[in-house]
C-alpha cells in the first residue's frame, strides 16, 4: 500500500527524480531528455504506449522505441 501511495504522490518528472533512492537508476535517468522521463512518469501512472503517445507527441512506435532504449541503459 505504501508503494501505491507514493506512486500516487509523483506527479511530476522533478517529483520522479525526487523520489528515486537508488544511485545508478539516477544518474540514468538524469542523463535522459524530459520528454522520456515523461514517458516513463506516464507509464508508471499506468497509462498505454498508445496512450503516451498523442500526450507528448510522438508516435506510439517513437514512445516504445524510447523506452527500449531507456531498458537497455538500465
């Protein structure tokens, strides 16, 4: 439940990057454009690629292929 309510308090990317504790996952992240944090901000409020995608402009294969590329860093 406490994870649940966390989520629910980042409603931002800076509130994202806050609320991250561990030091690789970070830097990672801080190295990323805005918009793919937004993505993933997106996606951990449980919202679909295709969902993502008219949000920040983009198309859905662009919205995947960025978070692909952000896996793969990780």
């Amino acid at each position: 439940m406490a994870v649940r309510e966390k989520l629910a308090e980042v409603k931002s990317v800076a509130d994202l990057l806050d609320e991250i504790e561990d030091e690789n996952l970070y830097l990672a992240l801080i190295t990323v454009d805005r918009r793919t944090l937004q993505i993933v901000l997106l996606k951990m409020q449980g919202y679909s690629t295709k969902e993502i995608a008219p949000l920040v402009h983009l198309t859905a294969g662009a919205v995947y292929a960025r978070l692909a590329h952000l896996r793969k860093g990780l």
